[in-house]
C-alpha cells in the first residue's frame, strides 16, 4: 500500500506557538515505525510571507521521508523559492513541483494568486498539469494536491476565498482516468467530499481549527479554535486501488 501524511496551514511567524505545533507533527511523522511514501504539506507555511519565516519552516519540515511543499494564500513566491527551493533568481511564476514515487505521483499546483486570499490555477498551471497526467502511465495513479478547495465547504469564512474556476481543473480531469483523488488545505478542518467525480480530502490545520457554522458564537473571531491540538491526515492508496482516509490528532504523546 502506500502512505501519504498530509498537513496544511502551519503559519510559522517567528513566534513559539506555531513552530511547538508544527514541532509536534514532524516529530510524530519522523518517529514513526515506518517509512512513508510521501509527506505532503499543502501551503500557508510561513503566516506573513518573511524570508525568516521561510528559514524557519525549511528546519522545522524537515524529514526523513520524501516532502513535497507548497504555497497557499499567506505565502510569498519569490521569498518561498529562495528559501524554500534555494533558487538564486527566484521568479514570480507558480510554485508547481511533482514527487514521483515508485508506485504513484504525487503532482503539487500552486493555486495561490499573488496578493489575494482566493485561489485560482493559472493556464500554465493548468498545462503543466495536464502534461504531468499525460506522461503517467494509466496503471499508475496519480494524486492531485493544492492550497484552495475548489468547491464550497459549507463554512463561510472560507467559501469566499476558495479556489475558482474550478471548472477547468474538472474538464482536465475529466480526460484523465488515472487521477485518483484531490488534495488541500486552507480550511483548517479536516474534511471530506467530492469534485470532479473524485475524492477531496481536506487536511487539518496545524496551527488552528475553524469553527463550524453551527459551532461559532457572536464573537468576531470566534471562527477558530486555537485550544484545538494539531492533527494531520494520513491517505492510504491500497493494492486494489481504494484509498482511505485516517485523521490523527497530534498531542506530543507517543
């Protein structure tokens, strides 16, 4: 079988809180009896988009098992791709990257839009995608990862900053059979639904929890939890092709 973990929206910001959190993952992940195929963390990495920020995630994700990262809307490209990818003439164009493993590809599409909260795959994006499925063998399943749903969650707060045009990213999947699933963050909820025919399996937030609509109070900032404990996901493609979906709350407990 394999085993992809998959955490989001750590938002390391210099500050003790967010890197304990983040901390607690990785050493979870690191500990673990077993290698993983893949580790996965799904953007909103640094909160404010500093270099610093970035220096900070590259020690703190650190792992033995094979990690892909990607941006989302608190990230910046240029200072991400310095930092993150040490690219000396870093540009601003999306952050797109694929990791392929022995059995799978897991391909990774920047859905952030420079100075925006919403989300939107650019045509380059869109063709590199494409290219990516195009050259996979059919036998080969293929996993899908970005920052935005592209589909409403049911809670407002994020809703309104998902990804758009999401039906030109459904029209592309619909001429390639062998992509199995979606993958995202943003949402700080762990969450499961359906786009495009396929799974859409949302991790956790590492640093912070939404509320739910029927869980949230009149407080303006009553959308979050931050006494919530960090968790993450963990998708399992087995032999026969069925993926499942296991979510792990994180308390620094072995």
């Amino acid at each position: 079988m394999i085993v992809i973990a998959h955490l989001s929206d750590v938002h390391l910001d210099g500050g003790p809180r967010a890197a304990e959190r983040t901390r607690a993952v990785m050493d979870y992940l690191n500990a673990l009896p077993h290698d993983l195929d893949a580790v996965l963390v799904s953007g909103d990495i640094a909160d404010t988009g500093k270099p610093s920020e970035y220096e900070e995630a590259r020690a703190l994700l650190a792992s033995r098992h094979p990690t892909v990262i990607c941006p989302g809307n608190h990230d910046e490209r240029v200072a991400y791709r310095r930092v993150m990818l040490g690219e000396e003439q870093p540009s601003e164009l999306p952050v797109d990257q694929v990791l392929r493993g022995e059995r799978f590809v897991l391909a990774v599409c920047d859905s952030s839009v420079p100075g925006e909260d919403h989300g939107f795959l650019t045509e380059q994006t869109l063709t590199w995608l494409d290219g990516v499925l195009a050259d996979t063998p059919h036998e080969v399943p293929v996993l899908v990862a970005f920052h935005h749903p592209p589909v409403p969650l049911h809670t407002p707060y994020v809703d309104g900053i998902r990804q758009f045009g999401e039906e030109r990213l459904a029209e592309l999947a619909g001429r390639h059979p062998h992509l199995r699933a979606f993958l995202c963050g943003h949402a700080h909820t762990a969450a499961a639904t359906t786009f495009a025919g396929r799974p859409l399996l949302v991790a956790p937030g590492v640093v912070s929890t939404l509320r739910l609509p029927w869980e949230t109070a009149t407080e303006p900032d009553h959308h979050v939890h931050l006494d919530e404990p960090p968790a993450v996901a963990f998708h399992v493609l087995g032999d026969d092709g069925r993926l499942t979906t296991h979510y792990r709350v994180v308390t620094g407990r072995r």
